[in-house]
C-alpha cells in the first residue's frame, strides 16, 4: 500500500465461493488500497483459494451455513486494521478519484462512508445502462459494526446515520453480478429463490423479504410474481409504521407495469408515488413514460424535461442512468413528435391543409 495513505489502515474482507473468473479483477483493483486482505471462502472447488494466496490474502475456510451474514461476520472477526472494506467477488473498485482515502477529514469526522455502487445488468457491460445508488462500503473497525440479514445482508448502521456519522466517498464500485450471463453462470436466481422463500417462514418481519424476491422474479421476467411481492412489500412497511415504504419499492412497482404495458393501471397511482418523493428521478420518468402511453403528451413533456432539470446525481436513490438525461431527451423528441402528428392531424381534418 502507498505509503502516503499511511494514516488510517484497512482491511479487506470478503466472501467467496468458485470465484476463479472474477477474484483477478477484484483482487487487482483493490490490492494498493489496503494494508490486508481477509478472505472467507465457503467450499470453492476451482482455484479461487490458490489466486487468492497470490496477492498475500489471508483465506479462513468457513462452512456455508445459508447465512451470507454469517460469513461476512466471521471475516470481520479477523479484520486487524482500523477500518474495513467489504467487496465481492464480482465488483471491482473503479480506478478514478482514489486520492480521497487520503482525506483525512472523512476517516476522522465519521465512522462510515457510503461509496457509489455502480451495478451493471444486461447482456454486456455498458456505462449507459447501469443503475447507481450509494451503499455503506467503509466502516471504522472494533465500533460493533456487524452484517445482518441471511440473504442481501447489510449491516447495522442506523445508529451512525442517526448520529450524522456517515459519510460520503466518492470511489466507485463497479459491480458485474447483475449481468446476465453471471446471474445464468452462478445460478443465482434458483439460489436466492430459495433462500427467500425459507425466510418467509421464519416468525419475523418479512417485508424487505417480499422486495427482495420481488427483484429476483422482476430480473427473472416473472412479472406477476414480481408485483404480488412488491406490493406485499409496501403493505408490510406501512403496517410497521414506515411511511412512505422505502422509494426503491415504488421504482420496481412501476417499472413492473411499464414493462408489462399496464400504462392505465400505473394511472394515477404514480403521481401518489412522485409526491412521496418528488427528488427521485426515476419516479419522474416512470411517470412520463405512463403519460405519454396514455397519449398525454405534453403533460409527459413537462415530466421528461423536469427529469433534465433534476439530472441523476442523487445516489441516496436507486437511479437508473439515463433518466435525467439521455433517456428524457429521447422521449421529448418522441412528444414533440407525436404533437406535431397531432397539430398536423387536426389540420387536415378542418382542410386546412
């Protein structure tokens, strides 16, 4: 590690299992960054374990209890520096803006620090389609910071956005896992599946459960599955007290009806949806897309142009790119063009033309 990042340490602490493709990249993108490696490996049976050894990791075998928090936990116990780095296998720090692990101000003013998570999906990796959101990915060690939840785990940090103790980092993470051939390789959706639906059975609070399986049917194209647990979802939140539900369940649910063409179902809920969160883009947009199928065309021109306006830098949302730009342009240039089909229209009807 460079030595001008001398003043604060950091571990990295990871889970894996049959990583041999991706743990290169990780390893690589991450290994001038911190003062020690920490792998947890779950029962590989390829040569993730060997790659690993060659960057100077240290690898604790763990036996895979169906808990993804568990593990994570277990690598914290070995963790010896004063803070820590939690990645994937399938992520990779991105190389740009690394001179802010110097900043002495966000290592000693807070005890977490959010990072841009960069998710790609789709048949390749394209920077136009990604969906970007801020996570929790530095966390000052030795505080009883700890990974909760057996599947899509996070950790229990609420105490430090309560206190203003979270901060923000702006050091990328590329994360490749929502790609489509990873998710087919891994078998992935079978795996969380699964999981999920065993949780359901537990005694416990399961509305992030139904969200979670919802996102799993969504990418899966199981579109009824989807909104019924969506919908579960938000229900579950509100009778808990949380209101509004958080936002990214109003971004699946309306992209669940776009994408199955339900355009007057999705009409006027979303605008209930924009006026619980009027700064999210996404919602935004969703909301001119549906304007704009129910022929409401300048009323979908105003939203689109509102989408410029708010632009897509607000990371405290699930934000897909494009949203506040390219995409909005691209449906201006449609309700512009659909109103002139329009004006036209109406001119050969009165034989003005």
């Amino acid at each position: 590690m460079s030595e001008r990042y001398r003043r604060h340490s950091f571990s990295l602490t990871m889970i894996v299992k049959d990583e041999e493709d991706n743990i290169a990249r990780c390893l690589d993108s991450a290994k001038d960054l911190v003062d020690e490696m920490i792998i947890v490996d779950t029962g590989s049976n390829d040569k993730t374990i060997e790659i690993c050894r060659t960057y100077g990791a240290l690898v604790f075998p763990f036996p895979w209890q169906d808990d993804f928090a568990a593990a994570r936990n277990f690598g914290l116990d070995k963790a010896n520096q004063d803070w820590v780095l939690w990645l994937d296998a399938d992520e990779e720090i991105a190389p740009g803006n690394r001179d802010g692990l110097n900043n002495p101000t966000l290592f000693d003013d807070y005890d977490a620090l959010s990072v841009p998570l960069i998710n790609f999906y789709g048949e390749k990796v394209d920077h136009d389609q990604v969906a970007k959101i801020a996570q929790p990915r530095f966390f000052r060690n030795h505080m009883g910071f700890r990974f909760e939840n057996k599947i899509h785990e996070w950790m229990n940090i609420s105490s430090a956005y309560e206190k203003e103790r979270v901060g923000f980092l702006n050091l990328e993470i590329y994360h490749y896992g929502y790609l489509n051939a990873i998710i087919e390789n891994k078998q992935k959706f079978r795996r969380n599946v699964n999981m999920l639906l065993r949780e359901l059975k537990e005694e416990k609070s399961h509305a992030w459960t139904h969200y979670y399986l919802a996102t799993e049917y969504y990418r899966n194209q199981e579109y009824l599955k989807a909104f019924e647990h969506v919908n579960q979802s938000i229900i579950q939140f509100i009778n808990e007290g949380m209101i509004p539900p958080p936002s990214m369940l109003y971004s699946l649910k309306y992209s669940i009806l776009i994408e199955t063409g339900s355009f007057e179902g999705a009409w006027p809920g979303i605008k209930s949806a924009v006026t619980m969160f009027p700064d999210y883009v996404d919602l935004k947009f969703y909301m001119g897309v549906i304007l704009y199928h129910q022929q409401m065309y300048r009323e979908a021109l105003a939203c689109f142009r509102e989408c410029l306006e708010m632009g897509e830098d607000n990371l405290n949302y699930l934000t897909i790119k494009g949203a506040g730009s390219f995409r909005a342009r691209a449906f201006i240039d449609l309700c512009q063009e659909q109103m002139e089909n329009d004006v036209i229209s109406l001119l050969r009807g009165t034989n003005c033309i």
